[in-house]
C-alpha cells in the first residue's frame, strides 16, 4: 500500500495509442520508472503523486495500485494465491464492501467473471476463517474495487484507485447518440500541436466534448475538476490532508479564461443543445460559442483556424450512403477551407478514403471498439489544385 515516506509501483491504464502522451504527461509530474505496456503505463510514486495522476491525467482511464503477484496455471493455483498472497483483513474491515474485475489474456482461464467469483471465495473465506464474517459484494460502489489481470501463467492484483472510469469527468449533463470519450478528446487536442492560441473549431460538435477538453486544457484545469469522489476516497489509509494540499496547489495554476475563441457548430438544434448544457456544466458558458449551422454550408473564418471533428461513422449514427458523404467533406474542405488546418477522426476503411486528400499526418487511434485514424489535412491556398489528382 501507499506510504508518504515510500514509492509504490502504480499502472495507468489508457487507450491504445495513447501510451507516449500517456507516459510524457506522467514524466511531466514527475513520476519516476515510467514504463510504458500495452494499454497503460506504469510508474512508481508516493501517495501524493498517485492524488495528483489521479486529480490532472487527461489520458488516464483508471490508475490501480499494484499489490502482488503470483504464477497461476488452475483454479485452485488462483484461490490459493489470492488467499495466501495478502491479508485481506488488515486492508479493508469486514463491514465494508469490495468488488473484483478480472482481465484475461492467453490464459489457461476463459472466462473473466468466474476468475473473479474464485477470487472473491478466497478473500471471504479468508474473513470467515478469522472473524467468522464474509465483507459484502458491492459492484456499484465498492469500498475496495479490485483487479486481476491475468496474462498466460502470471496473475497481477491490483486496487482500483479511481473507482468510476477517469473519463466520466462529471461536467456532462448529456452524452449525445455517439458520445466521444472524454480521454480520447482530450487526446485528440494534444496529438493536434494545438498552441491554444489560434482560433479552434468543431463544425460537428454533437455533446460538445471536443470544445469542452479543449477548453479545459487551455485554461491549465485539472481534468477531474467537477468530479466529486474517487476509488480511493473510501480506503482506510486516504488521506484527506494530502488530497486537499494537492487540489489547491494544482487548482491555483488555472486560469480564468482561454485565450483562443473556442467555436462548435452542429446542424441538429437537439444537439446544440444539449452541447449547450454540457458547456454550461462545464462552466464554461461565454467561453465556448456554440451555434446551429450545417458543416456544408458553413463560411470559413477569415483568420487561421485549427478544424477538429469527430463524424458519424455509419455505426452509432447511421448514415444513408456513408462514401458519399465521406467524399463531401473532402470536397468542402477543398472549396471553402483554404488556410485552415483540419483534422478528422475518421474510420479505417473505404468510406475515409473518398475525403480525396493526402493527410500530412496519420495517427491510428482506437475510437470504442472501432479502428479509427485521425488525419491532418493542411489546407493551403490553392489546395483544390494540388490535390486535384490524389482523390
């Protein structure tokens, strides 16, 4: 477990792609042994270091505290290791609850959720052979959320210091037919090189994430601002003293407003507003303008702007000829968007490829289940004759 005077080994677990600003953004806190894996990153800290990855990752979806580990190759090695790797008891007491995850890969095991009903036997039999009383299941809101990641023959137990999934922010009011994950916006901001200066734009802006993760990072604001618990809060060696010295220092560096003017159309009036109560709980209202207006016919801004969008992909949201749409966007950026720089998130497959322009970067991200590349287009004057032959 954590101790002020000591290190503990943490793993930070992310989106595939995300692993490099994931592991940069850790070394920036000063994290020390930052390694990156498949999925996440791992790095040793005290436990102020675990509040403030907590408090501030942007890409971050849950931060687990690494307990032990123990070869596993059956059932029974898995009960035994749980039952005889820890004492349970003297980490939660027999009144509160706890819940088990379990993750498998290549394993002797197949399935997920009876690993986590032979893990949850041995540390209630564990309380029955001392106290003679079983702690209670909790899968809603655990006192102690625990994890087992088994890999082949190895089983790693790990504490679940955030409880709910760091991409839940708490400012969302409305998730919208598709929403976009929080992290992976987040994300989407920080791949782009955004200065946080120049004018940024979402022409299909649906909930409003994009603008609102934008918003956040240019203002320096933590990105657990609004939430109001985590995992670990319910542990009986939080520290409330060390978590609130570190939300005022973190909460001192914001800044009042951003810089950049922060624009997101949509052409349905539903979504607009509902993005319009995101912003709103967000508090950020007069920060981010958001307005009703069709990407098609939208008039591009007569100064540079950075044009980030998330379109329907034909999956969540159904799209009536998904290449032909796909080839529309291309020829509006053509047309209308000279002097701008615009990235899209985009599906990997033959729809993406009708926008008929050469990407100056691609990046595979994963959007949800679905491979996706998100793709800088630099629209430079004369664009429509440059790239004439490459649709």
């Amino acid at each position: 477990m954590s101790k002020d005077e000591g290190t503990t080994l943490y793993f930070v677990k992310t989106y595939q792609g995300l692993e490099d600003i994931l592991a940069e953004e850790l070394i920036s806190m000063g994290c020390a042994d930052v390694n990156t894996e498949y999925r996440g990153v791992s790095f040793k800290g005290n436990k102020a270091l675990l509040y403030e990855v907590l408090y501030t990752s942007r890409y971050a979806i849950r931060v687990l505290e690494h307990m032990f580990e123990f070869n596993v190759r059956s059932e029974q090695e898995l009960y035994d290791g749980i039952t005889e790797g820890f004492k349970w008891h003297e980490l939660f007491d027999v009144e509160q609850t706890f819940a088990i995850d379990a993750i498998i890969r290549d394993s002797f095991a197949t399935h997920s959720k009876y690993m986590a009903l032979k893990a949850k036997d041995a540390i209630v039999d564990q309380f029955s052979n001392i106290y003679g009383k079983r702690p209670n299941i909790n899968t809603e809101a655990p006192d102690y959320l625990i994890h087992l990641h088994i890999y082949r023959d190895s089983c790693k137990v790990y504490l679940d210091a955030s409880g709910k999934s760091l991409h839940l922010r708490g400012y969302k009011k409305h998730l919208g037919k598709a929403p976009l994950s929080e992290v992976l916006a987040a994300a989407m901001v920080k791949l782009s090189g955004w200065d946080k200066e120049t004018l940024f734009l979402d022409p299909m802006c649906g909930s409003g994430t994009l603008l609102i993760e934008a918003a956040l990072l240019s203002m320096n604001w933590p990105s657990q601002y609004f939430r109001e618990s985590m995992g670990c809060h319910t542990w009986n060696n939080f520290d409330s003293h060390v978590w609130e010295q570190m939300k005022s220092r973190v909460n001192a560096n914001r800044q009042s407003s951003p810089k950049a003017d922060i624009i997101g159309y949509d052409r349905h009036p539903i979504a607009v507003r509902k993005c319009i109560d995101n912003v709103i709980g967000s508090r950020l209202y007069g920060d981010i303008k958001v307005s009703i207006q069709d990407f098609f016919t939208l008039t591009a801004p007569d100064r540079p702007s950075l044009m980030m969008f998330n379109p329907p992909y034909d999956e969540r949201i159904k799209i009536r000829d998904a290449q032909t749409f796909y080839e529309k966007i291309g020829n509006t950026l053509k047309q209308n968007w000279a002097g701008h720089t615009v990235w899209i998130l985009a599906p990997d497959g033959p729809a993406t490829k009708k926008i008929g322009l050469r990407p100056s970067a691609k990046i595979p991200l994963m959007n949800g289940p679905i491979p996706c590349q998100f793709l800088k287009f630099e629209m430079y004057e004369g664009s429509k004759k440059s790239h004439k032959d490459e649709s």
